[in-house]
C-alpha cells in the first residue's frame, strides 16, 4: 500500500496509482494489467502455480539429466506433450 494511502482498502483507483508510480511500462499496458488483475478471477494465481509447476518440473529434468540437460531439448519435450502439465521426474 503506497504510504500515503496506509489505512485505506486497495481498490481500483490505489492500484492505478501504485501502478503508475512504480512502472516503466506505458499507459495501455498498465492499463491492461490492471483490467487482467482485477477483471479475470483466478487467472493471476493460475497463471503463477503454472510457471511454480513448469519451473519445478525443468529444475527436475536438469538434476535428473546432469550435465547433458538441454533447455531447448526441455522445452520441445514439453510442447509436444498433449496435456498443459509439464512432465515431472518419473511420471509419464
């Protein structure tokens, strides 16, 4: 919560506000987050235990394969795969 606002609820207007004093970004994309944010339940936290899963799952293939891991080998591996879960060490 910005200091000057500590107290209050967030809401839309403080979010704006935070978002324009702390980013680089222009005004369509900070526009765009926020509406992201705010206005598609659930899609954030998803979005974010998805990359926790792809990480964890990448970090696993590189620990299982040592010195012979390769991200893009990884990544085709991956994409290929019919189902969005990343495949994890021993699990098919």
């Amino acid at each position: 919560m910005p200091r000057d606002r500590e107290g209050e609820r967030w809401n839309a207007g403080i979010a704006w506000e935070f978002l324009r004093a702390h980013s680089s970004w222009d005004e369509q994309r900070l526009r765009f987050e926020l509406h992201r944010f705010l206005g598609w339940p659930g899609q954030v936290p998803s979005y974010k235990l998805g990359e926790r899963v792809w990480l964890q799952a990448r970090e696993e293939a590189r620990a299982g394969a040592g010195g012979a891991f390769s991200l893009k080998d990884f990544h085709s591996d991956q994409r290929g795969r019919p189902s969005a879960a990343p495949r994890r060490s021993g699990v098919r």
